[in-house]
C-alpha cells in the first residue's frame, strides 16, 4: 500500500470516529429530553398521560388542587389578607335645601331619615370652612343665618354608616321666594315616631261654656254652618255629619312639635278628607304653627302641599296661630307676622287660598293683623252673640261646646261669612 493509499484510510477513520463521537452525543441528549417530559407528563391529569398507575394519586388530587395549594403557599407568605371594616354597613345619602339664609341637611337611608347618630358635616364656602353635627341625632342638621351664595357640604364618616365620598353643592338662598321645600317629605313625622304629649299642646286662649249656643242666642243669619275637625274627634260618621245640615269642614292636617319642632301629620288627616268629601261636604284644611322664622313657614305650607292636592279644597287652608306653652309663643309680634305672610305666600304661589285662625286676643295682641287684611282671616271668639273683635274677618268660630250628630262629644262650630 502506497502512502497515498494510507492517507486516505487515515482520513476516513476519522471521519468515521468523528461521526460516531455526534451520534453519542445526540442520543444522549434525546434522553435528557425524554426525562424531563416525563416529569412533565406526571403532573398532567389522566387524559393526558393515558392513566398511568404511576401517577394516579397525583391524578386524584387534581391540577387545579395543586394550583390551590400554590396560590395558598404564596399568600402565606405575603401575609394574611385585610377584609374590609365597611363590609355590610348600609350607604346614607345627604339631602340639601334652603329657603332663606340657610341651609337644611337630611340624612337619609331609602328616603328615611337616619336617626340615633351623631353625623357630622363640613360646610365650605370660598374656602371658610365650617362644621356642624347632629347634636339630637334626629338625622337633620341646620344651618342658619349663612351668607348668600354657593357651598359645599360633605358628610364625614360615621361609624356603622357609609357616607358619600364626594361633597355635595348647593345655592344659599339670600332672600326669601316662597318656594315650596324640597324633600319636604322626608322631613314629615307620624305620631308613632314622637313624643305625642310633649309635640301636641296646643292651649285654648277662648273658653267657651256652651251657654249662649244652648240658649239659641248667637246671630248666625249673615253665613253658613260648618265645623272644624281633629285627631281630637276620633272616628266621625261623614254621612250623618252632612245630613244634620252641616255644609263644610275644616280640617286639621298636622302641626309643628311645640317642643322639637318636628312636622306631624294629624293620625286622622287623610280618613278625615276623605270622608268629608265623599259625604259631600265642602273642605278646607289647617295647620298649628311652631314656627320661629320664615324658613320653618315656608316648610310648613310645603308640608300643606305634599299632603293636600289643592283640588280637594273648596276653601282655604289656614295657619292656626295661637298658645301652645311651646317654641312659638315667645316669637316676637313682627315675626309672626312675617311667618304668616311666608305660609300664605307659599301657598298661594302653587295656586292655594291661605289665611289666617286666631282668637281675639292674639289678633289684637301679638298680630300685626293690619297686614294680613288682603288674607282671608278665620276669628275665634266665644261666649258673644256677635264678634266683637275690630278688624277684618271672614269666618267666625263661634262655639267649642257645639254638637252635631255623627260625632261623639264636644265639636267646633263656624260660620262662613265671605270665605
């Protein structure tokens, strides 16, 4: 063999050792391969790996197990998770009004207002800051005798409560309109919810001993009869109040809390109407004042409004003024008279007739009657066979000792002159 010869042998062993060095190499790599998906394969549930006893408890607890597990771990070791503090507490929402110089804020849960707690609020305007808490927790807080303009009002939070993050904005009125109360409603109590012998006081300023309506000594020929109703008179039998001759009623609606100012509803109101219509009888409603200003008039005759459409009268509504041993006595003469006219004006600008009941006395004494003449005025006097009261009136009542078949006990009698 020539050296030639030698070298190409030489050459294709190498080539050959070369060749069988990869081919090691490759199979040994096909195996690394094989043996990591293997271990893939024992974390795979049945259907993938064709139910391999091998993996079977690892088949029964399931990947999303496994995956429960290492979520678990990790949040073991982020710590343990906050819930929140506010979880099942109920949202109370802030309702805002204001008539003259002030400004009224009712919380509220589904159009209740929120009692028992103590809410507190943040009043801003042009960055004076101001704040106010619901010190007898009967969900309302007021604010009064506020300059004119735009506010923003936020209710802090309260324990067991969520309040509404943001604030929430409203004009301060620098005059009085006259314009009815927004979420009057909401602000509207039944006798159920106060204290009914500390609310209900109303003092009679006339007495009255029956004697002259008895003896048939009253002059009633200028007008026509009709009586004046309360929760006092309990149930009333309309069909024989109307056929006794009686030709309207006057009925009480509600009135303002002598002591908490509250608005209540008369528990007899809507039965009262009701009947008095269906009967036939013509109907007039009133109110008894507490009022210590204009903004709680202006309340008072939006309380007229929700509860009284004025299609269901056919006389005025009045404004009953006089002693109750309560908040109201004390206002000065100028501002009762004031309060009246803010009552009747209300009314009057969403279409109702309005005036004013009083006796004798307090028209004379703690009335500037004078101005209220172009109001129908309703005059209380007893024990006279004809007013002897000076001034402008419209309607008399005459006598608390009257009796009218269909009511038991004593009832108001009156006398509609020009109504």
């Amino acid at each position: 063999m020539g050296f030639k010869h030698f070298r190409i042998i030489a050459v294709a062993a190498a080539i050959l050792v070369v060749a069988a060095f990869f081919v090691f190499l490759l199979n040994s790599r096909g195996r690394v391969l094989t043996r990591g998906e293997g271990e893939r394969e024992a974390l795979l549930p049945e259907k993938e790996t064709g139910g391999s006893e091998e993996f079977k408890d690892i088949k029964e607890a399931g990947l999303n197990k496994a995956e429960d597990r290492l979520r678990e771990e990790e949040k073991e070791k982020e710590g343990p998770g906050e819930e929140s503090d506010t979880e099942g507490w109920p949202h109370v929402e802030m309702l805002l009004s204001s008539v003259n110089k002030d400004l009224k804020i009712m919380i509220t849960r589904d159009g209740a207002l929120v009692t028992g707690v103590p809410f507190r609020t943040e009043i801003t305007r042009d960055g004076e800051v101001l704040e106010y808490e619901d010190s007898d927790m009967d969900g309302v807080i007021s604010a009064a005798d506020l300059p004119g303009g735009k506010y923003s009002v936020r209710l802090k939070p309260a324990e067991g409560y969520i309040t509404p993050e943001s604030p929430s904005t409203l004009t301060v009125r620098s005059s009085i309109t006259y314009q009815t109360v927004a979420y009057i409603r909401t602000l509207i109590r039944t006798e159920d919810e106060i204290d009914v012998a500390n609310e209900d006081t109303a003092e009679l300023g006339e007495e009255d001993d029956g004697k002259l309506l008895n003896e048939g000594k009253i002059e009633l020929e200028s007008g026509t009869v009709g009586i004046d109703v309360s929760k006092y008179n309990r149930d009333i039998d309309w069909e024989k109040v109307k056929a006794s001759g009686i030709e309207y009623a006057i009925i009480r609606l509600g009135y303002r809390g002598s002591g908490t100012g509250s608005l209540v509803e008369d528990p007899y109101y809507e039965r009262n109407i009701r009947g008095a219509r269906e009967a036939g009888l013509k109907t007039g409603v009133y109110f008894f004042t507490q009022a210590l200003n204009e903004t709680e008039a202006v309340e008072e005759a939006s309380m007229v409004c929700a509860l009284c459409p004025k299609e269901d009268l056919d006389l005025p509504v009045f404004l009953d003024v006089e002693s109750s041993g309560g908040r109201g006595d004390p206002v000065a003469k100028d501002q009762r008279t004031a309060n009246i006219r803010a009552f009747v004006e209300t009314l009057q600008a969403r279409g109702y007739s309005a005036g004013v009941y009083a006796n004798k006395k307090w028209l004379t004494s703690y009335i500037n009657a004078g101005e209220l003449s172009d109001f129908p005025i309703w005059l209380a006097q007893y024990k006279v066979s004809r007013p002897t009261y000076e001034g402008k009136y419209d309607a008399w009542q005459y006598s608390s000792k009257g009796h009218v078949e269909g009511i038991e006990g004593y009832v108001d009698l009156d006398l509609n002159i020009s109504l």
